[in-house]
C-alpha cells in the first residue's frame, strides 16, 4: 500500500466521520462482513465492533479470524440456524443491561439467507433499537455486474435440495416479471441449472456468478440453452459458492404491445415515424418492422 494509500486510511477527516456518529448503548447492531476479500469491510462497520460489547456470530471460529486480523478482541457469543430463539433470549437480556451487542454472520449480511432474522425479530418485539450497517452482499454485488436490465427483482434465495420442492419452487416464480436471484452450492450447481433450463426455456438469459469477490471470481452470462456446457468446460466449476440470476420473464404479448404504443406515443411528438420506430426498438427490444407499422398506424391515427 502507498503512502497516499495509507492517508485515505487514516486521514483525520475519514476517522471524524466514522466517530463522530452516535452509537448508541442498548442497541442490536447487524453488521455486514466480507463474502470474500477481508477488505470489503467498512470503516464504520469496524469501529463499531471495536465498540461492541460482545459479537453473537454464526461460527465463532471464522469471526474470531476476521476480527483477529483488524486487532479487535471482543466476546463472542454462538448464534447459529440451530440456536436463534434460545440465544435471541441472552442477547435482550444484555442490551436490556444496557450493552451495544453487534450481530454478524460468517458472510455477507445477517438475515439474508445466514442466521439472524429470528434475532432481530425477537429484539425488535421487544421493543429495543436495531441498527443496519450496510456492506457486502453477494446478491446485490451479482446483479449489479449481470447486465440484466430490468428495475425490479426478486431474491428467492437457496433453493431446496429436494428435486421436487426445488422444481415446485421454480414453477412459482416462473412468470414473475423481474430477475429471479438464487444462491446454489457447488456440489447441486448443475443439476440446479438443468432444472432451469427445463422450467424456463432454452432462450432466457442466466448469469452464474461464483465466488463474488474471491481469488477466482467468474461471472458469466449466456443462454440457459449454453449454461450446462459453460459449467462442464472447467472442473473447477463445480467449486465455490454460487448467485444464479435469470432474466424477468417475457412480457405478456398484450403487455409488451401497451409498452410499446406508450413508447412511440411520446417519441412521435418529437420524431418521425422511422425515427420513433428505430429507438422504440432498441428501448423495447421490439422488432423494428412491427413498430414501424404500429407507428404509422398511431399517425395516421391522429391526423384523422
């Protein structure tokens, strides 16, 4: 690291704002963690677990080298999928002593596919403050280099490991008009994938990001038609951790023609009717023939 590096680290003006916040005692704060580098963590994020009066974690092992590797010592306090609602219990009990308490899982965001939830459920029906500290979050960094254009998605999360339930589950969100963010393990990729490709067609557009943010981070977009051979290409594949994103689901023809009338309405006001074609399909992903003739029509149309 450069010395100019290390100032942006250490400039006063970073810690000020970092300090500066009030932290308040008796508060759950849920703080997010690397899902790989160890330096996508905040500086907030941090001080904070330096303030902390103890950490409840997903596996005290993994945070105990996480911390370790800041100089921060803090107690830990286990708090997995299998124990929630008995340490939820503990944990009131101690910010109701007055105790900041960070809450962390061993990736990523607590209640996002980790432990959590079921904490802060407890906590917030108890009336006691929960504080958000935004970071890492392998669906959001996912989606955000997949290139799916669509401004709405929805996060199904790991799907089950039973053939039946998994397939049940992507029948449900099939038609769902948004990209669709799964987490699959490494071991269920293919057969996930090929399942996919039955439910929802050769021609929609999958993204298989795998280890995100990792050593050997790949990101790659194709067909489902091509996914199963992409994975088969490289043995190293069936590695690491993965976020599958599907495109949003074709609209509906009725659909997809009110769209399209919406688009040249506002186009023909300013454009020509070829003009209005042109950029009605590339903001559609029409056929330019077809929105020609729509156009025309629309004209035509309005000058009656």
């Amino acid at each position: 690291m450069s010395a100019t590096d290390n100032a942006l680290f250490t400039s006063a003006t970073v810690i000020e704002a970092v300090t500066r916040q009030n932290y308040p005692a008796a508060t759950l704060y849920v703080v997010a963690t690397p899902i790989g580098n160890v330096a996508d963590i905040s500086l907030r994020a941090l001080h904070l677990l330096s303030l902390a009066d103890a950490i409840a974690c997903e596996d005290t092992r993994n945070t105990a080298q996480l911390l370790s590797r800041y100089g921060i010592s803090k107690p830990l306090i286990a708090a997995h999928q299998h124990n929630e609602r008995e340490v939820a219990e503990k944990i009131l009990a101690r910010l109701q002593a007055g105790e900041r308490i960070a809450l962390v899982s061993d990736a990523g965001t607590p209640g996002v596919s980790d432990p959590g939830a079921k904490i802060v459920d407890a906590v917030k029906l108890a009336g006691m403050p929960v504080t958000p500290l935004p970071g890492a979050s392998a669906a959001i960094s996912a989606l955000s280099a997949s290139g799916l254009i669509h401004d709405r998605f929805y996060f199904v999360g790991f799907l089950p490991a039973k053939a039946g339930q998994r397939d049940s589950i992507l029948r449900e969100v099939q038609a769902i008009p948004a990209s669709l963010i799964f987490y699959e393990a490494p071991h269920r990729i293919i057969e996930a994938v090929a399942a996919m490709r039955v439910i929802f067609g050769d021609a929609r557009r999958i993204v298989l990001a795998r280890e995100v943010s990792k050593l050997f981070e790949e990101i790659h977009r194709c067909t489902l038609a091509e996914a199963e051979s992409w994975l088969a290409a490289d043995s190293h594949r069936e590695k690491g951790e993965y976020v599958i994103l599907i495109e949003a689901a074709p609209a509906a023809a009725d659909e997809q023609e009110l769209e399209a009338r919406r688009v040249l309405q506002i186009l023909l006001e300013e454009c020509s009717v070829k003009q209005a074609a042109g950029l009605a399909a590339q903001l559609t992903g029409q056929k330019k023939n077809a929105l020609y003739q729509m156009a025309l029509e629309m004209k035509q149309a309005d000058e009656e």
